[in-house]
C-alpha cells in the first residue's frame, strides 16, 4: 500500500506581517490518500495551527510541502492518523471484496 500526504492550501493570519514576504500560517487543509494497486481510498480536513504573537513567523517561499505537512501530522497526532489509516485500509478493503447484493428472484413478478 501507498500512502500520501498532500497540502491543498494554506490559510494566513490577515494581520500586519513582520518583514516583508514572511507568514502566519493558522490552518492548513489537507489530504490523506492510501492506495493499494487499482483501489484508493483518501480523507481529507482543516487543521488549525496553534498561534503564538511573537514566533512563528515564516518566509512563505520557504515552505516546503514536507514541513506543512509534518506540522498537520503533528497537530492530528499518532492515534488520529492511525485511526484515519485503518478506516482507510478497511475501505480499500472494501472495495476488493464488495458485500454480495441480493438480487430479485427472475421467477418473481
């Protein structure tokens, strides 16, 4: 199975910012992907970031997908993550071996 992580957009604080080209990021939206062969099965959310007024100042070009995300897996924490996987993992499994459908007798009007 594959798993991946991706950062679909950051969200600032709308306030005065210390220098020029620097950020407060305060949430991030995301998304979790599991893939297994053909089958895939993904989550996805808002996390918000803690705020503090005197750090945590960054360049926003010098994001990187890697650090967001650390800082997302970070704030959902282990037993989050691991929850989302094994929901996840069940779904994929799911879709490999689908529940039988009961079908309507051909003799029955």
């Amino acid at each position: 199975m594959t798993e991946v992580w991706t950062i679909t957009q950051i969200n600032n604080y709308p306030t005065a910012q210390p220098a020029e080209g620097e950020t407060k990021p305060f949430s991030v939206e995301w998304r979790f992907e599991i893939t297994d062969g053909a089958y895939t099965a993904a989550d996805y959310g808002t996390q918000t970031l803690e705020y503090t007024h005197d750090k945590d100042w960054f360049a926003f070009s010098a994001l990187t997908q890697p650090i967001v995300i650390k800082w997302v897996q970070d704030a959902l924490g282990d037993d989050r993550i691991a929850k989302t996987r094994e929901v996840l993992t069940a779904m994929i499994e799911q879709q490999k071996h689908p529940a039988p459908e009961p079908q309507k007798l051909p003799w029955v009007a």
